[in-house]
C-alpha cells in the first residue's frame, strides 16, 4: 500500500490547503486499511475564494472562440486514453469499482471530451423569418458565467466529464465539488485538461465532507447554475436553496428502474442483462436494475438462473483483475443495503440468495455485501418502491403486459427502464407507455451512452437532461436578437396586422 497523497483545493491555478487547515482521509472501500488520499476539508471561505477565481478567468476564457475551446478538450481526449490504465487505477482503488468497469469510466468521460469538443464547431442558434420585412432575427447561445458542479462518486470521471466539458465548451468557467468518496479522478480528469491547455481559473476544485462545501456553492449569488447529481434528498434541498436566488439548477437524482420481461423473451440474454444491471457497479448506479418484473408463467425458471450466476459472482477487490464486483462505497452505504435486506424479510418478500456481508479472508477489511435477490415482492412493498443503491433485486410477477407498465410506472422515480420480447407490439407499447427518461428494449437499464439525452422524469430531475444534444440548453443561456434594416420604425404586432 502506498503512501497516501495529499490534494489540496485548486484555486486559480494554485493548489492551496482549506483555510480552516483541516482535512478528511479516504480509504479504499475494498480494503480500509489502504489509505487512498488527504483531502481538504473545505467550508464558506474556501468556495469564496474558488468563486472569486472562476468568475475572474470568466471574461478571458468566454472570449476564446468555441472552437478553440472546443481543441482543448479534445486533445484531452487523447490525453485520458493515454492515462487510461492509471486513471482506471486510481478510480478503482478510490470507489471500488472493478479495473474494467473503471475503464468504463474513463472511455465515458473520452467520448464526452470528443462530443462536447467537437461541438465548439457547431454551437448551433436558429434564424427563423421575421413578421416585419428588411429585417433579421437570430438565437445564439451564451455562457452562464460562473457554474457550479456537485458530482457523486459512483461514476466519478463520467459523470464530471458530462458536467464540466458541456460548461466549458459553452465559455462557463467552473467550480467543483466532486464526491468525498471519490474526488482523485476529478483531479485527474483536470489534470488533463490543464496539459492540453485549459487557462488557470478555468476550472477550481474544493472538497469537502459533508455540506461544508456544497451548500455555501450552492448559495453563492456569483454562481449562475448549480448541475447536481446525487441523492434526492440532497437534491431537494440544493433546488430548495436555488430557488430563493431563481438561480437555475439541473438535477438528477434517484431511480427504482423496472426490467420487464416477457413470456416470448430470450430468457438466456435477459439472466446475462439482469445479472449485469443489477450487480454491475454492486447496484451503485442510479441506473441500476432494482426491480425485475416478470411474467409468472417464466418467473419461477427465470429466478433460478439469476440465482445459480449470482451465486458465482466472484465478488472482491476490484483491484484483482478477476473481480467482477466490488465493494459499497462506505460503511454508511453497506449499513444503508443491509437494512433494506432486513426491511425486505420483515415486509415478507422471500431471501433467495445473498443477504449478508462477506467477512471472509481480506474481505472482512472491506464493505462487501453478497448479490442478493427478493421474490414474493409486491409493489407496495419498500424495497419496490425506494432506492437502495446496492446489490439487491426485487422480484415481482405480474400477469400481463398492461399490469407489468402499471407497476414500472408506479413508483416516484423515472431514469431508467427495459423490457424484454420478441413481440414487437408489446416492446412499442412499452415503449411509449413507460415513465422513464431512458428505455431500452432487449437491453438492461445500464449503458446509456453520452451523446443521447441523460435524465428522468419525476422525481429523478426537474426537466434537464445533460449529455446529448441538448447538454447545451443546460449550460448556456439563449439570447434572441432582433435586427431591423429597413431604415424606419417598424411596429411588431401592429403595423403588419391589416
Ligand atoms: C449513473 O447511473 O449514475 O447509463 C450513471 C449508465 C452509465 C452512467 C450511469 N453510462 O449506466
């Protein structure tokens, strides 16, 4: 085990300890005994400063044309496929997450370095005909000014990329307040940037444990939009505390995403795609597959192959080549999973397989939770209607197509859904019908890709949807503009109308 490295906030250019002098540690989630870093602990004056910074790189930076910018982020591209191995190291060892998923990761945040740069050529407005003669009208986007990131750790290089590579594209400058779990790949996500050339300011770092941080970003009146991913309780509050400012906020919270299967499906591809959706991440994905619902006449054999490949999981430090899923996150969140499995047995869903904590060898020095899968769930039930973030399956039958959307759609959330048929009429049914801002068809509910549209509906957002096409509409700002070269005055709405 190496020794720990120290990181300190980064602020205009400079790495600086918190004002306070205080610091947290992090540990490596598969084996606590490894300290992975000392990070700031960071409160009201410590984000002033990283505010002050941002919004003085502003002016030069939002000046660069796109497409220049648009250079940078793109030779970061290559500069994170170069690090790739490393990045994924240090991702694994600091979230836990397997080597390949970290990998993943990574390949994440490339993609959106090439899409958010090479959209610094595009940046499209609209011109639309003008009601008056000899006169033009046009839309073009503008930055917001100063942003504010607050990502989780679960996908801690992809999910700051989607964040910070749209903002800059767009001329915002950034302050972020990465997870407390897992903010090394943030400074390894600027480091890049800063080799390919990213101005200092451009983008500040502050960690913090808890809301120390967070909240005074959130309530700085210098910041114009505050992108959060995370918990929906969390989340509540950030919209709650930006609302008072009318400060625009982007939210994506929770899901309790459904996989829907029918008699006709692949029952084979669907045990690989639920294995791979439920488990993959250890459940740590706000696109996880929580809940599988089922026909009852291919549930019964359908459970029993998720169980016999559960069941082999070979679960581990996700360091171990071999591993294919790793730890929770933190003690907080194995305890959190362990008290659904205990509420899910009081509520009289049936333990089928897992349940429990792995204590075995190495292990016990980690925060490892067996696969586990609930039948007998119905969907009144809490561990079918509320996010568990973990490796825990419910299982629900149901009847019919019709009464299968029913369930799916009646939980709060709305992120993620699938359905697997060979019936195409029932797979654009369900398409149509489900409540989701993500649906797959004979796919798992994981594996969105950054250049679609990322977000849900209810209580999993407030409307925004970061990556895609329409990443933009969050980070920048539409200004109308009105020109009139007739040489006199032309009234709108009134001289035109006879
Ligand atoms: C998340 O679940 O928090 O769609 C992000 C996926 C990944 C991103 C997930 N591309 O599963």
């Amino acid at each position: 085990m190496s020794n720990p490295r120290i990181f300190q906030n980064l602020i205009g250019g400079a790495f600086l300890p918190s004002r306070s002098g205080q610091t947290f540690e992090r540990r490596n989630p598969a084996d606590t005994r490894d300290i992975v870093g000392v990070f700031q602990q960071s409160n009201a004056e410590d984000v002033g400063l990283a505010v002050a910074a941002a919004k003085a790189a502003f002016p030069a930076w939002s000046q660069i044309p796109a497409p220049r910018r648009g250079e940078i982020l793109l030779r970061a591209a290559t500069i994170l496929e170069a690090r790739k191995e490393q990045y994924s190291h240090d991702l694994t060892r600091e979230m836990g997450k397997p080597l390949f998923e970290a990998g993943g990761d990574i390949v994440e945040a490339i993609g959106m370095a090439q899409y958010a740069g090479s959209e610094g050529r595009r940046m499209h407005g609209v011109t639309t005909p003008s009601e008056l003669p000899n006169k033009f009208q046009m839309s073009i986007r503008q930055p917001l000014g100063v942003v504010g990131l607050i990502t989780p750790w679960n996908f801690p290089m992809a999910i700051a990329s989607w964040k910070m590579l749209p903002a800059l594209v767009a001329g915002n400058t950034v302050v972020i307040k990465p997870g407390e779990d897992a903010a090394v790949s943030t400074y390894n996500l600027v480091a890049a940037l800063t080799e390919a050339g990213l101005p200092p300011g451009v983008v500040n770092i502050v960690t913090g444990y808890g809301p120390g941080a967070g909240q005074p970003l959130v309530e700085h009146p210098d910041v114009a939009l505050i992108s959060f991913t995370g918990s929906t309780t969390t989340g509540r509050l950030v919209y709650e505390l930006g609302a008072r400012q009318i400060k625009r906020v982007s939210l994506e919270m929770g899901g309790k995403n459904p996989l829907i299967v029918m008699p006709d499906a692949d029952m084979e591809l669907v045990m690989q795609g639920v294995v791979w959706a439920a488990f993959g991440t250890t459940g740590q994905r706000c696109t996880a597959t929580s809940r599988l619902i089922v026909h009852k006449d291919v549930a019964e054999p359908l459970v029993a192959r998720i169980i016999e490949r559960a069941q082999h999981l070979r679960v581990g430090n996700g360091l171990d080549p071999e591993t294919e899923m790793g730890p929770l996150v933190n003690e907080k969140q194995m305890q959190r999973v362990l008290s659904y499995i205990e509420i899910g047995q009081q509520e009289g869903a049936t333990l089928r397989c897992g349940g429990g904590r792995i204590t075995e060898g190495d292990l016990a020095h980690g925060w490892f939770v067996q696969p586990t899968v609930f039948t007998g769930v119905t969907p009144q039930m809490r561990i079918a209607r509320e996010e568990i973030f973990g490796p825990v399956l419910s299982v629900i039958t149901v009847a019919s197509l019709e009464e299968a959307i029913a369930v799916a759609n009646d939980v709060a959330y709305g992120l993620s859904a699938s359905i697997y048929t060979r019936d195409i009429n029932a797979a654009y049914r369900a398409m149509l019908a489900l409540e989701a801002g993500i649906v797959y068809i004979n796919a798992p509910t994981i594996g969105a890709e950054i250049h679609l549209p990322f977000g849900g509906v209810k209580a999993t957002g407030n409307g925004h949807r970061e990556a895609g096409p329409t990443m933009l509409d969050v980070f920048s700002e539409w200004k109308s503009i009105y020109i009139d070269f007739s040489g006199s005055l032309q009234r709108a709405q009134i001289d035109n109308v006879e």
